[in-house]
C-alpha cells in the first residue's frame, strides 16, 4: 500500500497505540493529524513523532471526538493542515 504523501487522522494519538500509528505512518512520509483530548500530551506526541521520524508533516489538534459538535469542525481544520 503507497503511504507517502498520502494524509492520515489519527485518533487517541497522544499515547500508547495512537502514538505508535502516527509514527510508523510518519515513518513512511504520510501528511499526519494527531487528534486528542488533551493539548499538552498531544504537543509533546507531535513533537516526539517528529523528531523520530523526520517528517515535519506531522500536526497535532486537540479535539475531543465524543462531542458530537466537534466532528465537522475536526474534519475542517484537519484538512487546512493536510
């Protein structure tokens, strides 16, 4: 499957199994949006996937996807970034 270039959300990605997704996607040059509850963890994610990886493509949005009003504008403001 071609992964490089291609765009990846990922949820719960500020640890554990989300983290490691977003990385191994990065690994293999995809445009990357970690989604998760909270800012601070999620911008030490995104910055841990980047500087393993190489790929600065990599974003991070704080959002809690158990909103149900929270769905468009997670969809919006991942694809401004990707």
């Amino acid at each position: 499957m071609k992964i490089k270039g291609e765009a990846a959300l990922v949820t719960g990605a500020s640890a554990g199994l989300g983290r490691e997704v977003a990385k191994a996607l990065a690994a293999r040059g995809a445009r990357v949006v970690m989604v998760a509850r909270g800012k601070d963890a999620l911008d030490a994610a995104v910055t841990d996937v980047r500087a393993s990886t190489g790929n600065l493509d990599v974003h991070g949005l704080a959002f809690d996807i158990g909103e149900k009003e929270a769905t468009p504008r997670l969809a919006g403001a991942a694809a401004a970034l990707v």
